[in-house]
C-alpha cells in the first residue's frame, strides 16, 4: 500500500497543497513551522480520522475556513481509491470514496491505513494511562474499522450515564432521593459495548506482544532478558481479566463481569459521579524485565520502548495482510546514532516510508530516496 498523491485544502497551516509521492521512502525537509508534520498529520487523519497532536477537530482548519478537505489517492494491491474527507468542526464529517458519498465519514476507514511514529509517542511510556488506551483503540480500529463503531457506541453510553450519575448524586447531596430508575437500562448498554470494546484490546494485546519484544531488541539492541513485555491492566477482577488473557476472550463472559462489578461499585458511583469500571479505566502496562517502564526506563529506554510499539504495530498490521504506510515525524533528530540506525534499517524495508526533517542530514543514507523542500507555503520536489 501507499499513497501515491495528497491534496489538502484549509488544513492548518496549508490554503492548498498539491504531492505526489510513489512507492519507496520519501523525506520532506523544511524548517520548524513551514508545514511538514501538517501534511503528514493529514494522512493520519485519513487513516484514522484523528489528529496524533490534538483531540478536537478545530484546529485542523485553518483559520479564516469554515472547513477543511484532504485528498488521497491510495493504491493497495494494484487497485487505486481517492479518499475525500471534509473536516466540519461542530458538524459532521463528509466522506467520499471514490467521488461516491458515504453515508459516515468512518465508513471510508481501512482504505488507508498508515503507523506514525512522532515525538509525542513518548507520552505512550511516560504519559496518562489514556495515551495507552487511544494507542490501542487506533489501532484496534486500523486492523478492524468495525470498532471505530464500537469505540463511538461506548463513548456515547459512558458520557450518558455519567450525565445520570452526576445529577442523581447532586439530588442526594441536596436532600433528596435521586432518579436512578434508567440506570439498569445504561449499566447493560454500557456492558455491552465495553465488553466487546475489551474483548478486541485483549486479542490485540496477545497478537501485539510478540513484535512489541523483537522490535525492541530489534532497536535497542538490548539483551532479551531486559527486553520489552506488554499486558493489560483491567478494571475488572484480575481473576475475570485474568482468564481472558489467551487471545480469544468471550464476549459474554466479559459482559457478565461488567455488570456484576457495576452492581458492586453503583453506591461509589452515585456519590463520586463517575463510571467506575469499564475500558475507559483500563491501561495498557510496559515493561523492561521486571521492572515498569514508567518511572524506570532512561530516556533512550523510552524511545526505544515507544519506537517498539509503533514498528509492533506495523508488523501486526502487515502479518494481517496489507503493508500499512510508515510515516517517521521528526524523529531522527531525537534519537542516538545506533538507534537512528536501526530504525532506518528497518524503515527501508516499507513498501512506502514518508519521513519529515529540519534538516537533510538527519536522515540517515537508507532513507535518502524521493526528496521534497517544504517552505514559504510550497511543495516541492528535488530529487
């Protein structure tokens, strides 16, 4: 797979923008400011229909635009696909495959899909166990688009019961009783949609694990026995979560563990406000040897943990078939001379590898190929 042109109009920085790209590594050097990590922020977005820098949508839109369009000329497996995505802040997003209209904008999720590694990654070790989560579920999504679907269901369950729990503790505090009588109803929609949202992070969790560890030794050159290991952290009762652990967790049984500890937890719930179990609280835990990464691991540690999990996850996405696009925001810049080395080894084997600078001579030989001069508002390519 890779893209062989991207249109943008009034996305961030960018009025229009016009690159054609083929198979192969590709590397735009430009100043900080002029625009590259934009472009490539707007594949990712095609990919995933979510920005690795911000959560809302606002920002994409350049200012003075009510919207903004990003175009993609994908080709996989000898078949081309133009993937338009209108970006509406406070509406709804079009899409258009192929100039058909679709009837939700996720529904042209798969026709990319693409890995980012940027120097936000960083924040997979050292940040808010919600990183961990949003890492997962992107790529839940990419190997299975089915659970963009799921992810949103859950979403709107949660935010709704919170609303519910929130104004039945308010009346309690004020004297009064509380109106919980819905509650059963949004506690089995939310099990429901958590259980099968926690399901799919489970079987991704035991696929990922394999090429987490070998793409860490692979990077840092590490000994196996101080090498990486991942798992998952469930607010469920280790001894539910615990049996889940093989890969192919039940539905089911998830969904009766989840109303049961909702059952448990309700009065907890009622006076705090929140929703107290579910995949929202959950995290996805690292490890070098037996020590957490969080608080343990260096600095090169971290970067050569959060490389792995990127470079795991475009080898789990091309053993399901399909070769993701690899796009390499700015990193060589962060890392040391061996690590800069082993990821541009391994990245010059994509089938397409797109890589941002400041400078040319931070990329390293092995990934010198088509070569682009991004600044005062123009793409252009020299090589």
């Amino acid at each position: 797979m890779y893209v062989r042109h991207l249109s943008v109009t009034d996305f961030r920085s960018w009025a229009a923008a016009e690159v054609g790209f083929g198979p192969g590594p590709s590397v735009l050097v430009g100043p900080n400011g002029e625009g590259k990590t934009n472009l490539v922020e707007a594949l990712v977005y095609v990919a995933t229909l979510g920005s690795h820098r911000v959560a809302t949508d606002m920002p994409l839109v350049r200012a003075g635009a009510d919207r903004a369009v990003v175009r993609a000329a994908v080709v996989s497996r000898g078949r081309e696909l133009l993937v338009e995505l209108e970006v509406n802040p406070g509406r709804a997003n079009r899409a258009r495959l192929n100039r058909a209209a679709l009837p939700r904008a996720r529904d042209v999720l798969g026709a990319l899909r693409a890995v980012l590694f940027a120097p936000e990654d960083l924040a997979l070790v050292r940040g808010d166990p919600g990183e961990r989560r949003r890492f997962l579920d992107d790529l839940l999504v990419l190997r299975a688009p089915r659970y963009a679907g799921v992810r949103a269901d859950y979403e709107r369950v949660l935010k709704q019961r919170g609303a519910l729990l929130r104004t039945a503790g308010l009346a309690r505090r004020a004297g009064g009783t509380g109106d919980l009588r819905t509650l059963d109803v949004w506690d089995g929609h939310l099990a429901r949609s958590g259980a099968e949202l926690l399901a799919g992070r489970l079987s991704l969790v035991a696929a990922l694990t394999p090429y987490v560890a070998a793409g860490y030794e692979e990077i840092s050159g590490d000994r196996p026995e101080v090498g990486a290991q991942i798992g998952y952290a469930s607010s469920l009762p280790d001894s539910v979560a615990g049996a889940t652990g093989s890969g192919e967790p039940a539905v089911g049984v998830l969904e009766a563990a989840l109303l049961a500890e909702l059952a448990r937890v309700r009065p907890q719930e009622v006076d705090r406000g929140v929703t107290l179990v579910g995949p929202h609280r959950d995290d996805l835990t690292l490890s070098l040897g037996r020590q957490p990464a969080r608080g343990y691991a260096s600095h090169g540690e971290s970067w050569s943990l959060a490389l792995a999990l990127r470079l795991g996850s475009y080898e789990l996405l091309c053993a399901d078939g399909g070769e993701p696009v690899l796009i390499l925001d700015d990193v060589f810049a962060e890392l040391d001379t061996a690590r800069r080395s082993r990821l541009a080894a391994l990245a010059a084997k994509a089938e397409q590898t797109l890589v941002t600078a400041a400078v040319a001579a931070d990329v390293p030989d092995e990934l010198q190929g088509s070569r682009y001069d991004v600044s005062g508002g123009e793409v252009r390519r020299v090589r």
